[in-house]
C-alpha cells in the first residue's frame, strides 16, 4: 500500500505534548492562565501597543464575534467574496445579515474591490475581506472602502498568521482581525481563534460575549479561579478557549520563525519546478514576508480532476479549496455581482501538500508525480 503524502500535517513535536501534559497536571480545564498568556504572546508576536487580544474556541467564532462587534444586525448586508469559507458566511447568517458574493481579482484571490463597488447600498454594514494561502488582500484598498462607504472590516486572516503587509505584521492595523488556529492551520491549538481589536471597550464586549454574557472579570480566570458574582447584560455564546489548547498554541507560537521559514522554502521550490510545466499556473509571488498556510496551482478545468485522480494512484492527497459559496444550495439565492472570475478558478485551483519542516524527498514525490502526468 502506497503510504499517502496528506494535505495537512500539523508540526506536533514532544513540546506541544509536554505542552498538554504541564497542562492537564495544572488541574484547571476551561478559560485560565493558559489563555492569558497566549494572549499575550500574540500581542507581543503582531508588536502592536494599540490593539487587543482576544482568544476565542475557533475561527468561526472569532468571525460570529467580530460581526457582532461591528453592529451587524437583523436586516444588515455583508460583503464578502463567494471564495471564501463557509465559516464566513454562517457567520453572517448566524447574525440575521444577509450575505452578499462579490467577485475576487484573478492573480490575488483576494476581494475585487471595483466588484465590490457595485454592491454597496444603504444595508452594508460590514465587509469580510480574507487573505488567501499565500497572497494579501490589499489592504490600502480596503481601508480606502471602508472610509468612504462607513462600514466596519472584519480581516479575516485565518490563512495569513504571521505574515507581513508592507512591513506590518498581519493583526497590527486592521479594524478588526481574526485569526484561526484550527487543526490544519499553520499555528494550531487543536482548536482556536483569536480576535484582534482596537479598543478596551471592545475587548470587554468579547470577554463577556466569549462567555455566554457573564460579567465576571477576565482577570479572575485567568489566575485559575472563578467570580463569584457577577452579571449579565448582553446575549453571550460559549466561545471562550481552554487552557489545553491555549497551551498547545504557545508551544506552537515559539516555533513560529521556523514554520514561516520552511514553508516559504517549500514553496519556492515548487513554484520553480511546476512553473515549467505549460499547462500549470503557479501563485504569481515571490513569498516575500509570507508565512504560507497551502500552496495551490491553477489548472486546465478539463484535466484537473484525472490530475487528483493519478495523484492519488501515486499516494498523494489533494485538496479544493475553495467550492464558491453560491454553488451551495443554502447560499444559492444571495445577493451578488459578476462572479465569473469565481466560477473560473473554481473549477481549476488545486491544493497541494505544504507542512511545516517538509522534507525535499517529499516535495519531489510530489513534483514527480505532477510532472509525469502531464508528460503522459
């Protein structure tokens, strides 16, 4: 049986397991110390003095947070590119909004913000933008947009955790930012997200939204210990994280300079091999200040699925990422523009294996088995 090279690796080494065991032997499971200084570290990583830090149990609900933060309510609309995760559109539904499928630039994958124009009415609330595997979006653009229509930006940089925008660090100048860093992500707390904000008040309102709307101060939970009193004055959900995995995260954390810089590597190397290959559009950057979360290429719509097919028979998984959200029958009668750039690269994007610390002999497993398929 031929052993298959997967998608997905997380980096799980004997520090993330002493990790969970110092952990576990603290005795205390839910939101504690942990969590704390997992927090902080992040802070500390983005090296931002005005922005805060909230952990929270996934992406998705830093996304659901997020736009509950930014007021989206009940008959509100939220732009957001139809490539995109689910996780961004039931986070919008999940609010009451409507959710409305703006095109995405063909070399970036990330939002067409002249698309966008087009879309804006008086419901927009609010835009979801997303970075995406190795690209950006434009960041200048998107605080130009949201400036001129008065919408708040949820940044969703579930693929973009440690990388750099003209010279900032991702999470350091949004409105408001999420990252996630769930099982496949290039940080992973098995489980996780965070919430990036300007603002106390707005941390506050996390800290109690995270925590099905008790008022009892972070800062007792985070010394291992619970508020006896306490109040409650919004509508909370239990999104809060746990120390397990918030110790899982900080292991992961210290690695990161590692991770980014063998990811790039990996990345490099296939975009000089694949890019000889006619029939295949490789990612048009040079990674530069890129900690990459997958590597994609682009390929006839005809032939990719016989190409995931042979790459199978050679024991090398693969992946699509994304399906368009209208293609979904849930999503099918949102509101939205031209989306043709979306059904295109729909049909051809393709996702090839990219672990952290990656081995040669395995990017030329997979090379290999690319290229003889096109030469057959």
């Amino acid at each position: 049986m031929v052993e298959t090279v997967p998608v997905y690796k997380p980096l799980i080494e004997q520090d993330e397991i002493n990790a969970c065991i110092d952990a576990l032997q603290l005795g205390w499971l839910g939101m504690g110390s942990y969590v704390v200084k997992f927090e902080k570290a992040i802070k500390e990583f983005i090296g931002s003095d005005d922005r805060y830090v909230a952990a929270v149990s996934t992406g998705y609900a830093a996304l659901h947070l997020g736009l509950l933060l930014a007021g989206v309510r009940l008959g509100d609309q939220v732009i957001t590119p139809s490539f995109n995760n689910i996780a961004d559109f039931q986070a919008i539904l999940a609010t009451g909004a409507e959710l409305v499928f703006c095109d995405i630039n063909n070399d970036s994958l990330c939002m067409d913000f002249e698309k966008a124009e087009e879309l804006v009415n008086s419901k927009t609330k609010a835009i979801i933008v997303m970075d995406y595997f190795c690209f950006l979006c434009n960041h200048v653009r998107v605080a130009e947009f949201a400036s001129k229509h008065k919408v708040r930006v949820i940044h969703d940089a579930a693929h973009s955790f440690g990388s750099k925008y003209k010279g900032k660090m991702v999470g350091s100048f949004s409105d408001i930012c999420m990252f996630s860093f769930d099982p496949v992500k290039t940080v992973t707390c098995i489980d996780g997200g965070a919430l990036v904000v300007r603002t106390e008040e707005e941390l506050r309102m996390i800290h109690e939204m995270r925590l099905i709307g008790m008022s009892q101060s972070s800062t007792v939970l985070y010394q291992n210990q619970r508020a006896r009193t306490y109040d409650v004055k919004r509508i909370g959900y239990r999104h809060h994280m746990a120390n397990l995995h918030a110790a899982i995260g900080l292991a992961q954390l210290s690695k990161i300079e590692a991770i980014s810089e063998s990811r790039r590597a990996a990345c490099h190397y296939y975009s000089e091999e694949l890019s000889q290959i006619p029939e295949i559009m490789v990612p048009k950057t040079d990674f530069d200040g890129i900690t990459p979360f997958l590597y994609f290429i682009r390929v006839p719509e005809t032939k990719r699925e016989a190409l995931r097919a042979h790459l199978g028979d050679m024991g090398v998984d693969t992946g699509v990422h994304w399906q368009p959200g209208h293609w979904f029958t849930l999503f099918k009668n949102c509101r939205r523009g031209d989306l043709s750039v979306t059904d295109r690269v729909g049909k051809e994007i393709l996702s090839l294996p990219l672990h952290s610390r990656i081995s040669k002999e395995t990017l030329d497993k997979i090379i290999s088995s690319i290229t003889s398929f096109f030469r057959n």
